[in-house]
C-alpha cells in the first residue's frame, strides 16, 4: 500500500492524469512462476465427500489475494510522455503526464483482456479519492460508515483517544506504565473471563487493520489487540470498542496529499522500550513523508527483547533506514525531482550517536550486525540523521498509547506536515 500512496502523493505535485481500469475474472490470468502452496480451505474435503490428511496443501499455478506477487508497479516514459501503472490483482490505477497516452493502454489491454474502463478513480482498493485543485484526499468513511453499523456503534458516544494511556494491556489483565502513578484498576472475573465466541473479535480487528491503511492514528492500538486474538478477554474486547467509539467522532479522517514541489524525503522513528509487559520487547514506530505527504508508517513489536532504550531506538532507527533506502530507487524509477539524503530524524540523542560513531562499544556489542544498516546507509550518503523533540516526534503515536492532549497535538503536527 505504500506504492499505491507514493503513486497518490506524487500525481498532484508531478500533475499526472489519473485513471482507473477493472480487469474481469484477472486470477485466471495470473501465471505463477514460484512454488507457492496454500492449506486447504475449511469444508474442501468435507463437499468432495472424502478424508485427507491436516498437512496436504495445495500447490497454487495462478495467483490469488494476499501474495506480495500479486502488487506490481511499471513505468514508461516516452518522448511525449510518462506512464506509471499500479496493479493490485484486478485493481488498475494509471497516472500518466499524457491522458492519450492512459486511453491507448487501456485500449491496449481491451484487446487481451476484459476489462471496466472506471474513468478518474473514485474508489480504489477501498480506497475514497476526492482530488481538486488543491490536491488528492484519500479517506475510508464509507468503510468506517459501514464498520460501526455493524458492529451496532452507529449512535455511540465518542471518544477523544482509541486507548487508555497511563496502563498497559497484557494478555491477562492490565500492567502499570514505569512513570505512572495512577492507581492500577482492578478488574473483576468477569472483565478477564475468555469470549466464549472469539469470532466476533477477530472479525472486529481484521476490518480494524485495513482501516489502518489511511488511518495511522489507530495502528498502535490496533497492532496492540491483534495480539491476542488467540484467547481474548471480555477487556480486550472492550478495548476494542474504545476504538469504535474513537472512530465515530472521526469518521472521515484521513490522508491529505497537496502540490507542494517539496520531494525531499524524512523519516520520524520512535520506540517504546519494554512496552510488551508479555514479552518485555520493546515497539518501533515509523512514519515517512515526500515532501508533505504522509505516505508509509508501521507500528510494530520488536523481534527480541532490547538490553536499554539506547538498543531499542537503534532497532526502530534501523527497521526506518531500511524502508528508506527504497524510496530513492522508486522516485528515481518515477523521474521524480529527488536528491539525497534521506532525512531520519529521531528524538534519542545516544542512538544518532551510535548511529554515526565508529568507535567500538562495549554496551553495544550484543546488536546484531543488522542493525548496522544504518551505519552503512550514513556512510554512503543515502541516510542522515536528525535530531528532533520528543514533542515534535511524529512516531510517537505509533508506539504508545497517548493522553487525549499530546495525542490531538501528535495530529496536529503531523497534518501540518501534510499542508493541513
């Protein structure tokens, strides 16, 4: 979805026409070169009328939803103009400098396949996209719409905030935060007895994640419940309709992408050390501007436990340098007017530190070799670091859970970055 934001983000600044396209029945046409097997769908032996084995797979020969293979991006360009084509399965997205040069592709693509010609998108992937002269607004309120109706929050009262700050969540009860001094509440049998029917909150946080393709201020808390959706609690899905009645009091929230001609790239990294009170790992934040659109962020769970917070904000800082590096290449793909460096700012002044200098450390020696990335990405020119405060620090919504002023001040922030 990056890719599909990064096309959305540069049409207004690069003035690129877009269109949309439909191909019909695209999965039988998609040849796939890799061995890729997929378990066999619940009731497929039970309608054939026979017995197989729980480890027999399928060996896939076309591609379906949910392979990476499945997301493509081409560009053309020409003497008289540039064509850039985004393809989701299906899904056909074209931005071009030139709409003769989108009509005799589409044209093209008739002549092999059968496909819906869509005209100026509207809606892709689920996507809303309102453009005017002022720039591209991507939104999912239809989606939300039809989220809280269904999960009967259609006339609930809202919430300023998604989660409860000061306590953290643990796969039994509620954990203090390290610098909290409110009283720990105490949660009654009933709170953290097992859903005895856990579909309903998986459904809940499977639409919740797709919402967070345009909506970061919930990925935090989102990636937070998915946790457990192996055995969730009465509490968890309480927390989870918190998020609901956050979502009906900023049901059109969403991305704003403008004309600015400011391409530079910078990267916000954060980390919260020891958030997991389950696991003691610590979550990485990042978020990733052109310019002044916001286009790409993750909230997620580091992979092993971090030995101080030093460590912890170097993983995060490493996990942002790598998803980085690949927007040169993109934007060079793309003839975007782009000059290095990449800009990767971090509000942890020991980690830019250990991030530029050479000198061995001997508290640092238990990093593995990974990490390093960022070393070699300064050392090459592609990455360099800044310093930012903590208060300015557009990541730190997607590692923890905020009070209702620094998190509206987080929105704010990050809406003026995107020239709101």
């Amino acid at each position: 979805m990056a890719t599909v934001k990064m096309v959305l983000s540069l049409a207004p600044k690069m003035q690129w026409f877009l269109h949309q396209l439909d191909i019909s029945n695209a999965f039988l046409n998609g040849d796939l070169d890799e061995e890729i097997y997929m378990k066999l769908p619940p009731g497929y032996a039970e309608i054939l009328g026979i017995t197989v084995s729980p480890n027999v797979v399928c060996k896939l020969h076309k591609s379906i939803y949910g392979l990476k293979q499945l997301v493509t991006l081409f560009a053309k360009g020409t003497s008289t103009a540039f064509v850039v084509v985004v393809v989701y399965v299906d899904d056909i997205m074209i931005a071009s400098t030139n709409p003769k040069a989108a009509c005799l592709l589409r044209d093209q693509l008739s002549s092999v396949f059968q496909l819906r010609d869509l005209g100026t998108p509207k809606f892709f992937l689920g996507i809303e996209i309102a453009r005017n002269d002022d720039g591209i607004s991507l939104t999912q309120r239809k989606y939300v719409v039809d989220l809280l109706e269904g999960a009967g929050f259609s006339d609930c009262k809202p919430s300023p905030i998604p989660m409860k700050p000061d306590v953290q969540m643990t796969a039994t009860g509620w954990g203090r935060r390290p610098n909290s001094k409110k009283p720990l509440k105490q949660l009654s049998e009933v709170d953290t007895a097992l859903l005895p029917d856990t579909k309903q909150y998986r459904r809940l946080i499977g639409k919740l994640q797709y919402l967070t393709i345009t909506r970061p201020d919930i990925s935090f808390v989102v990636g937070k419940l998915s946790q457990y959706s192996s055995a969730p609690r009465k509490f968890h899905l309480q927390a989870v309709h918190k998020i609901l009645r956050y979502l009906k009091g900023t049901i059109g929230q969403g991305l704003f992408y403008g004309k600015d001609a400011d391409f530079s790239v910078r990267g916000f990294t954060d980390a919260d050390w020891g958030a997991c009170l389950d696991s003691r790992r610590s979550v990485s934040g990042f978020a990733i501007f052109i310019g002044q659109s916001f286009v790409s962020w993750r909230s997620k769970k580091q992979q092993m436990v971090s030995m101080s917070s030093a460590d912890s904000e170097y993983r995060a800082m490493s996990i942002a340098t790598k998803e980085l590096i690949w927007y040169p290449y993109v934007l060079k793909a793309l003839r975007v007017p782009f000059t290095l460096p990449v800009y990767l700012y971090c509000d942890n002044t020991a980690t830019i530190y250990i991030a530029s200098n050479y000198v061995y450390h001997e508290r640092m020696k238990h990093i593995e070799f990974a990490c390093h990335k960022v070393r070699e990405a300064i050392d090459n020119g592609i990455v360099k670091t800044m310093f930012v405060r903590t208060d300015n620090e557009l990541a730190d919504i997607l590692t923890k859970a905020l009070h209702p002023a620094p998190f509206q001040a987080n929105l704010r922030n990050r809406a003026g970055q995107n020239n709101r």
